[in-house]
C-alpha cells in the first residue's frame, strides 16, 4: 500500500523536536566518558535547543551499560530549571515495567516543575532489559503493556479512579496527586509499527508517536491513514501525530555521514549480535541516509527537505530527531543541534508555509 497523500492535511504548524537515549559518548581522546559528564552534557543539550526555540526535548529510559539515563523524570526536572519554553518528555517510558500510577505522579511532578511544559510518550521499548531488573515476566509482554495503558488512560481524567484488572489489586474512587493545572498530562504512545497499537492509540484518544528507525517513511502512511479513519470511526476528536527517527546534520552531507558512520556501525554491530542480525554494511548505511530512508543525516538543506517531504506524506503534527547516535561526541552533537535549530527549523517551516 503506498502513501495517500492527498486527504492528509498538513499541520497549522508542525513541532520540531529533538530525542536522545543519553548514549554514553566519546570524549575528546576517544575514550568514554563517565556517566555522571553524560547526563550532565544530555542537559546541556536542552538547554541549547531551548535557546534556539526548538518545541520539545525528549530523553529516552533505558537500563544497559551504554546509556547513562535509567530515570529520564529526574534529567528532565534539571532540564526544566534552567528552561523556559521547550516541552519535555520521555523517548519513550517503559510503562510495561513500570507502574503506572507513579508514572502519573512523576509525570504531573515534572509538569509543576516546568509550568506545564511535561509529555511523556508511552511505550514497550525495544530493549527488555527492564523486566528481569524489576521483576517481570517476558511471557506477559503483550499483557503487562495492554493493562497498564488501560489504568494509565484511565488516570488521565484526574478523577476519582474505579479500575480492575489482572495483574494488580482493584481501585475503587482513587485519587492521584498531585493534579496537573492543564486537568490532565499530555501523552503520547509510541509505536514501531504494529496496526493493533495504532487502533489502540486511537480508541484511547492518545496521539501517535511512529518510531521509524528503518525502511523507507512513505511505507509508514498506511498507520497514520489507520489512526485517522479510526479516530473518526471511534467518535473521538483529531489528535496529533508525530514522528522519532535519527539523524545526525553537519554543514555538508558528506561531512555529516562521515562522522556517524562509525559510530553508528558500532552501536547497530552491538546490538545486532544481541538479536542476530548481520553486520550493517556502509552501502545499507548510504541508502538510509539517502532520500528515501529513515536516517535524517546531511546538511541543514538535506535534512529539512527529507522532513518536509515525509511530513506531506505522513500528515504529521511533529517530527523529533533522534540526535544521540552510539558514541558520537557531545561537541558534534551540540553542533547538530546548533544547526537543527537554526537552520533546519527556518528551512522546515518556510517550506511548509505554516508562519514560523
């Protein structure tokens, strides 16, 4: 099924926002650095994306030995105190592992910590490092996500909760604190690509978050299409959808592939031999970050042209750039945000005539 782009309308104003998974980097001698400097750079990076007025920052949860951020909420909470307009989320939380009610409460936390300027983005990760640290059974995978975004979305009204389930005892009338100004935390949820959570996304009335971390994005348009006609059949309002893809800008394409490449084939090699894959090749590498793959890697003019174009494509409301690749150095990265901000953005928002 190929894109249907003639009925997807185009936003009033499309979200340009930035993810990392807090990958430990490099530092200046090509040694890693030490966790502590990691997470320390990861707020600097927020805080240079809130200077160049980018919409949200996004700090990913993970529990491995190559990313520094185990409890996104307390990064992001520093991130707030020395930020004034940017929103900021998760990329993605692993609400499967975790439990809901107190993700609620962290989350309205950090809402009141910067002015209302919280989202988290709901997922099952791709990393199951998480269920056996905190005790949960793999085999309940499909389970533990599906009844702990049912308890979830029925803690977003904010009101008193009557909810039963399998896995955890009843509530009946429970309030959760603290309440949001807003009446509610603005959540997404995060999907690689399966039509069931889309349908679940919509029957919820959550925005759609597709992460597109390979193939070509146009093959994506079936599932934002799916959220839309199911929106509608539901009887729910049109609700946002965005997009989380890497990519890397520098001032050249060439410049841009060259200082990724090698970062990048070392992270996919790791976690290839953890699931079975083969060694990526430079040529598989060169078509992802070509026009029609889902690597955002090139100059400013490159970069924005593949979101403009993908945007049309997929109708989308936001587009987050997953700027943290392996090991590549928090001096390139800032650099990359440096021209997200100010040259990707202007180039994105001209092209699509939306007034930013």
């Amino acid at each position: 099924m190929g894109p249907m782009t003639s009925d997807v309308p185009t936003p009033a104003r499309l979200e340009l926002g930035l993810d990392t998974f807090g990958d430990v980097t490099a530092g200046p001698d090509g040694s890693l650095l030490p966790y502590p400097q990691v997470i320390r750079n990861i707020i600097e990076q927020a805080v240079l994306a809130d200077e160049l007025g980018l919409d949200f920052f996004g700090v990913g949860e993970h529990h491995r030995e190559d990313f520094a951020v185990t409890a996104p909420e307390v990064v992001l909470a520093a991130i707030a105190a020395r930020t004034s307009r940017i929103h900021l989320g998760t990329a993605v939380t692993v609400l499967s592992s975790d439990d809901p009610i107190r993700v609620y409460e962290r989350f309205a936390t950090l809402d009141a910590v910067s002015n209302g300027r919280a989202e988290v983005i709901l997922g099952r990760g791709s990393f199951t490092e998480s269920f056996p640290l905190f005790g949960f059974d793999l085999g309940q995978y499909e389970e533990l996500f599906s009844e702990k975004l049912d308890l979830f979305a029925a803690l977003r009204s904010e009101g008193p909760v009557t909810w039963s389930g399998n896995l955890r005892p009843p509530l009946v009338d429970q309030e959760v604190f603290p309440k949001t100004a807003a009446g509610s935390v603005k959540t997404w949820i995060g999907v690689g690509g399966s039509p069931e959570s889309v349908i679940r996304a919509a029957r919820y009335g959550i925005p759609l978050m597709l992460a597109i971390i390979g193939g070509p994005p146009a093959q994506f348009a079936p599932y934002s299409d799916l959220y839309r006609q199911a929106l509608e059949q539901l009887g729910q309002p049109a609700l946002p959808v965005g997009v989380h893809s890497p990519g890397h800008v520098a001032d050249t394409d060439e410049q841009a592939r060259e200082e990724l490449w090698p970062h990048f084939a070392v992270q996919r090699e790791r976690i290839g031999r953890e699931r079975g894959w083969p060694p990526p090749t430079r040529e598989e590498f060169d078509v992802a970050t070509g026009p029609e793959g889902a690597l955002y890697v090139g100059s400013p003019q490159t970069v924005a042209d593949k979101i403009v174009r993908n945007t049309r494509i997929l109708g989308l409301d936001r587009f987050d750039l997953k700027f943290g690749n392996g090991t590549l150095s928090h001096e390139l990265l800032m650099r990359s945000i440096e021209l997200y901000g100010t040259e990707v953005a202007p180039l994105v928002h001209a092209a699509l005539g939306d007034g930013s």
